[in-house]
C-alpha cells in the first residue's frame, strides 16, 4: 500500500512513521507535515533515507496541496494524526485549534474523497483512518480518591499500581461532552470523519487514545517536561492540589494498536485505546522524581521540593479512563509494558538524549533541520 501519516515528525507519528518503514518495506509511507513548533524531523533521523519513506512538508488546511499528494503519491490509506494537542495552548488561542483540527481534517477527508472517487475501483482498498483522543468524552467522576482495584488489572501492562479512581470508564459509545477548545475541535474533526462514512460510504476508522508517554515528546507534556526540570532543579509546576487523574498509554503499545486496527479494524467502526494505567498527577510525578533522582545518583527524594502548586487550569477535567477492552477482545491487543518499565524506560531516554532535549528547549532543531531540508 502507499500510505500517507499526517504529522508524521511528531512524538506519536513519528514512532508510527518508524514502525511502518521498518515493518513494511514493500510499502510506501508518506510523512506529511508542517513542521510546526512540535514537529522535528530529528525524530526520524534514524530511516530518513530508507527508499519506503519519503517526507512532504505540507499544511492538511491546504485543500489542493493535499489532493495533490494524494494523486501524484496514489495513496490507499490515510492515517491521520496532524493535530494541535496541548490544552493550555487551545484555551489562549482557540482559533488555530478549530482551524487544523476541524479545516484541516475537512481538507484531507474531501481530498481523499475526491482522489478515491475518480478511480474506477472507487473505495476498494481504501480507509480513512483518523486518531483522536480520550478528552472528547469529556470527564468522569473521581468517585474514589483512594483509589479502588481496578477491573483492568490482569493485562499485561499491570504493575504493583493496579487502581482505579471511579467505577465508570469510557466506552466507545459513551457520549461526546467535551471541555476544552482542544476536545472540542478534536470532537468535531470525529464526526465529520464518521459523516464521511455514513455520507459518501468512505471506509473510515476512529480511534480515541489516552495519555501517551514515551521518547521524542515535545516538552511542553508533563513527563518530559518534569523530567528535564529535574535535570536542571527547575520547578515543577502542579496544577490544583494534583489529584486529577489521568490514564498513561506507553507511545509505542499505540502505534502497534494502529497497525493492527489500520490492517484489521472494521470500517466504520470506532476503538478505544488506552493504558489500563489511572495515575493521579501527583503520584505520577513523585514516581517520576523518584526514577530521575536514582538515575542521576542524587539522594532519593531530592528533587521532591521542586513541586510547585500552582492555579488550576480553566476548565480542568477531573479524571479520564479508557475501558479498551474492546479492541483486546476483538483484535488482541493489549499494552506490552508494566508502567514502571515504560516510565524507567522513558526517563532513560531523555537523559541519554540531552543533546535531542536542548536542541528542543532552545528552538535551534527548527533552523537545523529546516537548512537541511531546503534543497532536497
């Protein structure tokens, strides 16, 4: 197949991009993106000249530019995830957020519509497949604070953590009630992707993902954000008390999930993804001082007074939990990793990969790599 990967250079497309090249050399895999502030091309440094993968630097709001990568590239599938994400940002600029997540995801599904249509097989072979997120559910209720057993704990990425924090969990039919700027155009990009099917008959796919965690993520997210703050004695900075709760999703138990429900998932369809993994953020963050401290050999607890608690964020669910037992029982898949594994392993990283980090913190990967591609 000759598949196109919508912001490909970011922390979730770029381990999908990875894994395609690397798992399907008789495929070709076309990475488009903007290149905006969280998309770097030193993500995929690694197979950047494989003869699978080729990288287009293009904006999905550009409606003609997308149906020209389609034509000129014969694209079978779409997997998209381009996507402004970060929460905070959708609440001082909105605007952007409706314009990429809800034009941008417009413009690809009529662009692929149109290229797919004009073909004498039509829409055989083809799928749409579109990756959103857990926030357009909205948010549960913390019923449980202590934390209860949790129904999930016999999967493979249980630990010694084994809670819960409520005793609902979100379906793939629990209904859409979102908070944020940022759950709001993702809310609206899913139902354009479904109207599209129901529509034109256009083969889709949905899927809404909790909190991943993992290499290469920009740092402005909480984990790679607090790990180099630990790195440099900077403040952590806690919203509220830290007692919402979030589900953790290791990057690349996600992009496996989407291979299999890219080649497997029924069209039309929707799947949830998620850790089987609820942490309150101020547990998750004492676990994550407390693996930095051990791998920096500072004394445990030393950085523990970097927490700061700072103003609640408008608008602040207080709790997300996926229930993805649909996907184990009609697919197989479940996470690879105990959490302490995937948090070990992910620390590691970013501390092995301090020149990756600053480069980032700095901006200068933007004008690197910019340079770099400017004349291929």
């Amino acid at each position: 197949m000759n598949v196109m990967i919508t912001g490909g250079a970011g922390f979730i497309g770029s381990h999908l991009v990875r894994l395609f090249v690397n798992k399907y050399p008789d495929s070709r895999i076309i990475n488009v993106d903007k290149l905006t502030y969280a998309g770097n091309l030193a993500n995929l440094s690694d197979i950047e000249d494989r003869p699978n993968y080729t990288f287009v630097k293009a904006d999905i709001c550009d409606y003609d530019e997308m149906l020209r990568i389609m034509k000129e590239h014969d694209i079978d599938g779409v997997i998209h995830l381009a996507a402004e994400s970060h929460v905070d940002r959708s609440i001082l600029d909105p605007f952007t957020f409706a314009r990429t997540n809800v034009m941008g995801t417009l413009s690809l599904l009529q662009a692929a519509k149109v290229c797919w249509e004009s073909k004498p097989e039509g829409y055989e072979g083809k799928l749409f497949y579109h990756i959103s997120t857990d926030e357009v559910y909205g948010a549960l209720e913390l019923t449980d604070p202590e934390g209860v057993e949790s129904p999930f704990a016999t999967t493979a990425s249980s630990s010694e953590h084994h809670l819960a924090f409520g005793t609902e969990f979100f379906l793939e039919s629990t209904k859409y009630n979102p908070h944020s700027p940022y759950s709001a155009s993702k809310a609206s990009s899913d139902h354009f992707v479904r109207a599209y099917h129901d529509t034109y008959g256009m083969p889709t796919l949905v899927t809404n993902c909790s909190n991943n965690y993992g290499p290469y993520q920009f740092p402005e997210k909480l984990i790679p954000l607090f790990i180099n703050n630990i790195r440099h004695g900077k403040p952590l900075p806690v919203y509220g008390k830290g007692e919402n709760v979030r589900d953790w999703l290791f990057v690349e138990d996600h992009a496996r999930a989407i291979d299999l429900i890219f080649h497997k998932g029924k069209p039309g369809d929707t799947y949830n993804i998620g850790g089987f993994n609820e942490w309150k953020n101020i547990d998750l963050i004492k676990v994550i001082i407390k693996t930095v401290d051990r791998l920096l050999g500072n004394p445990e607890g030393a950085s523990e007074h970097l927490i700061t608690f700072v103003t609640d964020r408008k608008g602040h669910d207080m709790r997300y939990a996926i229930d993805s037992r649909k996907l184990q029982r009609e697919l197989g898949w479940e996470p690879s990793l105990q959490f302490e594994e995937g948090i070990e392993k992910t620390v590691r990283w970013y501390l092995d990969n301090q020149e990756w980090m600053d480069r980032i913190t700095s901006g200068d990967y933007r004008d690197y790599y910019e340079k770099m591609y400017a004349g291929r």
